[in-house]
C-alpha cells in the first residue's frame, strides 16, 4: 500500500516538475503560509461590512427562503413556551428530544410540564428534536452545527422536526465568519470537531422529475428560534 | 461499469427514438437552466467569484502533492486512515478489506460517481454484502439495475409513473392497492423503506466534494441528507475521493461552494453540507467508530502536466451536461459510461483511454455554452478538440470520418479548388432550402437531418462576401 502512495506521489511530483532532489522550498512555503493563514476570499456585498440587526434580518429573509420557519425569544426561560406553542400550532405531539450542551440544559422545562423532554442522541424513535447552533451564517440562511458531548449530530437528521435555538449574538454574515469562530473554538479543544453540520432549510429532493419536496431523509421542519441576546 | 461509448451513435439513435425519455428530457431542461440563471442573477459577485474559484483550484493542482501530505497528516492526527489506491481494483480491494473486517452484511451508501467509476457496487455484492443507495435517484435506479443519466440528477430520465412500478415491484410489504401517483407518496414511502437501512447498516460509505487540507476534513453537500445519515449511524465510515478534490483550506472550500450549489441545481446553498473530521471523539455521543479516507488516482495523476490538468478543476456541478444541446437531446446513458456531457466527453477517454471513450468528443457541435457556464471555466470544447485529433492520430475514426476529412483537406488546402466547391455546394444548398430557409432531409447528412433541420446557406460563400467588402484591409 505504501507502493501505492510513493507511486502516486512520485508521478505527481514529476508532472509538477518536482521530481525527486529539486528545489522545492517556494512550493513549500507557499503551501504553509496559506495554510497558516488562510487568504480571505471575495465577500459577497450582501454581508460585507453589515451591522448586526441588517444581519438579523437578512438571516431570517434567506431562512425563510430556504423553507425553514423563525420565531424569536428573548430569554432561555421563554423557550418552553415557545415550543409548546409551535408544536401545537403543528399539530405534533408535545416530546422534545434535545442534548445536555449548557444552553440546552439552562431551559427550564419544567415550567411547561406538557413537554416531555429526554436527553441523548437519536435512535430514529423521536418525533421532535431541539439543537442549538454554534454560529448562523445571514448570506444564506444558513446554521452551523457542530458534534459534541452537548450536541449529538443524530438529532439533527434523524426527527422529522427539528428545532433549533440560535443567539442572535452568534448570528455572523459570510461564510467565512463561521471559520473566525470555528478556529478560536479548535484552539481551544485542540482538534476540528468530528461533524460540522451546515443546514440550510429541511431536507429535500427534486430526484422525482425535479419537482421539490421536502422531508427526503432528513427534518420535514425546520424551525429555528432566535434567543435575542443583544 | 461496462464502457458502451464506443457505440455512442448507436446508443443516440435510440436514445432520440425513446418517447419515455425525451418526455424526461424536455421537462428536464428549462428547470436547471432557468434556476441557474435566476440564482446568478441573484448575485452580483458570480462571475468574479468564478475567476477566484479558478484560481483556488489552480494553486492546488499546482501544489498537489504538498497539499495531498497535509491532508493525510492530518487525517491521521485526528484519528482517520488514509489509503491510497492507485486504479479502481486497488480501491475496492481496500473497501472490502474494511467491510471484511468488521464482519459487515449491509453497507450504506451516499451518491458517488467515483464509486461508480470504480464499479463498487458489483465487487461488494459479490462479498455478499448487502449494498443500498440512499440518495433517492441513485435508489431508484439501483432498483432498476440502471446507470445514472446525470451526475446530480442520477434518475432524471426517469418518470414519476416509472418509479411507482419500480416501487410496486420491490417493496412487497406494502398494500398493492396504495396509492402511488404523487413524488410526495413515492418519496414518503422510500423515506420509510431506507430508515431501516440507515440503522442497520454496519459500513457507510459516502464520496467527497472536498478534501480540506488544513483540518484533513471530507465535506459533503446534499440536499436530502441521506449523506448524513449514512455516515453517521454505521460503525464505520468510509469515504472515496479522487486526488484532485484536495483544497488548501476551509476559507477555499467556502469560496468554491458559493458556485457550486447555484450551477448546480439553481439554489444558493444546498441543505446540508457536511465538514467531517475524523472518527468520534471521547464524550461525542454518536458518529463512526473509525473513518478511512481512500484517496483514488485512477488516471488523474497522469492528466497532470498535460492539455487536460485543467479538466481536474471540475467540482462536478453538472451544468455543462444542463446547457449542453447534445446531452439535452440524448441524454446521459448515450455517453455509455459513469460521466455524460461535455465533461464526461473529456474524462472519458482521459480515464479509459482514447479506444474506448475517443468517441465522444465528437458528440459535440462546439457551441461553447459547456464552457461559457462552467464554473471553474474550463475550455471544455478545446479539450474535446485535442481528444479528436488524437483519434484521428490514432486512426480510430471510423472509415466514414477519415474519408470526409481526406477529401476536405485535399481540397482546403487547394485555395483556387475550395472556393469553386463551396460556392457550388452552397448555391445548390441555397436553392433547395428557398422555400423555408431550412432543409428537412439532404443525402449524405442524414444523421444530422433525421431529427433537426439544416439551416440553408442563404445565397453566397463566406469568401465571395469577404471579397465583396474589400477583404483583408
Ligand atoms: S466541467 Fe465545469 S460545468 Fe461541467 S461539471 Fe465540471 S465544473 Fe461543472
């Protein structure tokens, strides 16, 4: 197998004309400046430069646009309520299947003892789950999620409805904001997590003569709430 | 897969003559273009933000092999293996030595043209294993033992009607008398089929639209998360990928997929897209056990440094084959192999050689919209042109082709010959098609004819009318 790998690389170094014995080090310091740091690219104008409520909007009209549907809390103690509220509207049963991250454990359930609230990931049996997103990306709607003790990644696909609480501090514009905060967050845990999830929208598929559906494999509903911590 | 691109005109003719699948193709067309269009629109960026993924993607190639060792150092550091596999063999022997290891029985998969490149499938039920595709295209046409027509679309030849019987006929454990007239009651009840499936699963096996070198990461991008699930319920997660998917870094793999989703299927971000990293982590409540990273050349490496390493930008988005006239009226599986289009007419031949794939780059009439959509602004049509010369070097075009060509370059390079032959040829083509400014049927050109019109020359030859206005001045 290593045969394999100093084949491949040897005919790709040749091809480059970097064959065995040739100066190599501009190539090579190219490659670890741009890897240590990484060149921002072109921001679109539709996030370059924006305050955080321009921010907040925008996020909300691109959710929209992608199929999701937003509401706005403005403390962890008024999510509850805002649940209940948004299963019933729904029609779907009142059980939240959601993970122990410390927002997440910080929502006090038992103020609305018609949830039924479990912890854990998914085994595929939950109807309802409630995650919370480490960053919201405005230029498309989109939220970043990542894998963790606090934040089981089977809760993210497996529910036909998912829901998830996202600070409205924590809404950023371009996509390469997310990096900003996923680089300071891998500092300090030492290594990438295993998933970063972005989710723009329930699932969907046009593979059945291109018309749109949703709720192909992944969440039928997506449901975001925005906790106004500004 | 077994190659059928040399019967390329063969497989068109029927392909024209298939009513199911021009009905498929007509409905296929508007909507990837027009949503295209809208989604550029959309952004005024688009263009500049083509230039720079160019640019991303040349940087990396250029530097391959460096950015291909940090990727793998820091796959391994995170807990992944890397195997390398130089042809399609070796990649499957390493994926069934996977499977073999951990006893697997039902192997779940997300769509992968390299998978399909290399013939997975066949090799692992061979194994015994039970292999499912989870992406709802790739599933329907597994069920109908098809190849995929398109590379994000993979059943798009295919109609609702055909899926309800391709459904009655597999899934048995349904009432016969469902109904099944709706994708929202097709969809519904693959849902449901395939949820068992992601949770038995023992392997699951995606491809890769990136490789990230700085963090050693695979991503994925799809739309109904079937991606995800596989990856994350099994054991193990297994990922195929080609060397050239490697990009320096996530700020680059970020910049690359503000373009793909939009020339893709129209839509400015898809659902999901997945940034994994390594097997679970301690503490990490679900997610693989272990993650194994083949890294495929399978022809790639030796496109490098020749007049196709720009072919190995290609992020595989589909809109050549979406704006393409020839593909709109053949469709995918004229192209007789994994990848149809103006893209697959070059990595074709590129990847099994000139004899088996030389003739599609003549399924082309070099209108340059393949090229003037791309993404990555690859000179597909140049390509293409390089891949009909080496043909004709090779003498394999057919006996027909050669003796056209003879006769035209005889004459071409008879200036005082030409002219009389063309003002002849164009005089006669004129009078004929006087009428309608078109002609149905002309000896000769019957295959261009039988299912389009040619448009008449109107009256005088290029070289007359240049004459006319003074010439060269
Ligand atoms: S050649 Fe260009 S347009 Fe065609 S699939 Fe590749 S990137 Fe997309």
């Amino acid at each position: 197998m290593s045969g394999a790998r100093d084949q491949i690389m040897g005919q790709v170094r040749r091809a480059l004309g970097r064959a065995e014995g040739t100066d190599d080090a501009r190539a090579r310091d190219a490659v670890d400046a741009r890897l240590k740091e990484p060149p921002r690219g072109l921001i679109p104008a539709r996030v370059r430069g924006r305050e955080a409520e321009e921010l907040g909007r925008l996020f909300m009209e691109k959710a929209l646009a992608a199929n999701c549907t937003c509401a706005t809390v403005d403390s962890l103690e008024a999510v509850p309520d805002a649940i209940a509220e948004y299963l019933a509207s729904e029609n779907l049963p009142a059980t939240v299947r959601t993970g122990d991250h410390p927002d997440l454990a910080a929502i006090p359930f038992d103020r609305r003892p018609v949830l039924t609230v479990s912890r854990g990931p998914s085994d595929g049996g939950d109807a309802v789950s409630l995650s919370t997103a480490f960053v919201g990306a405005a230029e498309t709607g989109t939220l970043a999620l990542v894998s963790g003790p606090g934040t089981p990644t089977t809760l993210n696909f497996l529910p036909e409805t998912e829901i998830v609480l996202l600070r409205r501090s924590r809404i950023v514009g371009p996509y390469e904001d997310i990096w900003t905060h996923l680089r300071a967050r891998n500092a300090e845990a030492g290594s990438m997590p295993r998933a970063v999830n972005l989710i723009t929208g329930p699932s969907r598929t046009g593979d059945i003569e291109q018309k749109i559906e949703l709720g192909a494999h992944g969440p039928l509903r997506l449901h975001i709430l925005i906790l106004d911590d500004l | 897969m077994q190659a059928t691109s040399t019967r390329f005109k063969q497989n068109a003719r029927e392909a024209l003559d298939d009513p199911q699948l021009q009905q498929a193709l007509t409905k296929m067309k508007a909507g990837f273009v027009e949503r295209r269009a809208r989604a550029r629109a959309d952004l005024p960026e688009f263009d500049a933000l083509r230039d720079q993924a160019r640019d991303i993607k040349n940087h990396t190639i250029e530097h391959l092999d460096l950015y291909l060792e940090r990727f793998e150092a820091n796959v391994t550091a995170n807990g992944g293996h890397v195997h390398w596999a130089r042809n399609a063999a070796e990649a499957r022997e390493r994926i069934q030595e996977i499977c073999r290891s951990v006893g697997a029985r039902t192997v779940t998969k997300g769509k992968s043209m390299i998978s399909e490149e290399i013939a997975l499938n066949d090799a692992l039920e061979e194994d015994g294993l039970e292999v499912v595709e989870t992406d709802l295209g790739e599933y329907i046409i597994q069920l109908r033992r098809e190849a995929p027509s398109h590379i994000i679309a993979p059943a798009i030849h295919v109609l609702k009607e055909q899926v309800a019987d391709d459904f009655r006929l597999h899934h048995v454990q349904f009432d016969k008398a469902r109904p099944l007239n709706e994708p929202r009651e097709l969809i519904s009840e693959a849902r449901q089929v395939l949820r068992r499936k992601y949770l038995e699963s023992d392997v699951g096996i995606t491809g890769a639209n990136f490789l990230i070198a700085e963090t050693g990461t695979s991503v994925i991008v799809t739309n109904e998360g079937n991606g995800d699930l596989t990856q994350t319920l099994p054991k193990i997660h297994v990922v195929i990928a080609s060397l050239e998917k490697v990009v320096p870094t996530l700020d680059d793999a970020a910049a690359i997929l503000r373009v793909l989703a939009r020339s893709a299927t129209g839509q400015e971000f898809t659902a999901y897209t997945t940034f994994s990293t390594g097997p679970r982590r301690e503490g990490d409540p679900d997610g693989p056990e272990a993650y194994h990273v083949i890294l495929l050349d399978n022809g790639r490496s030796a496109m490098l440094g020749t007049e196709f390493q720009d072919m190995l930008r290609c992020i595989r988005c589909g809109a050549c084959m979406n704006h393409c006239p020839v593909y709109g009226a053949v469709g995918g599986h004229a192209y007789g192999w994994v990848y149809p289009g103006p893209m697959g007419a070059v990595l074709t031949p590129s990847f099994i050689g000139v004899d088996q794939g030389g003739q599609l780059p003549n399924a082309s009439t070099f209108c340059g919209r393949c090229e003037s959509v791309c993404p990555m602004h690859i000179p597909l049509p140049k390509m293409m042109r390089h891949y009909r010369a080496r043909e004709y070097e090779q003498g394999l075009a057919p006996p027909a082709t050669r003796f056209g060509l003879d006769i035209w370059g005889f004459v071409a390079t008879k200036p005082r010959l030409y002219r009389l032959a063309t003002r002849l040829a164009v005089g006669l083509l004129g009078r004929l098609g006087r009428a309608r400014g078109r002609l149905a049927k002309l000896p000769l050109a019957d295959g261009w004819t039988r299912h389009r019109d040619l448009p008449a020359p109107e009256g005088r030859t290029f070289q007359d009318r240049w004459d006319a206005m003074g010439g060269a001045r």
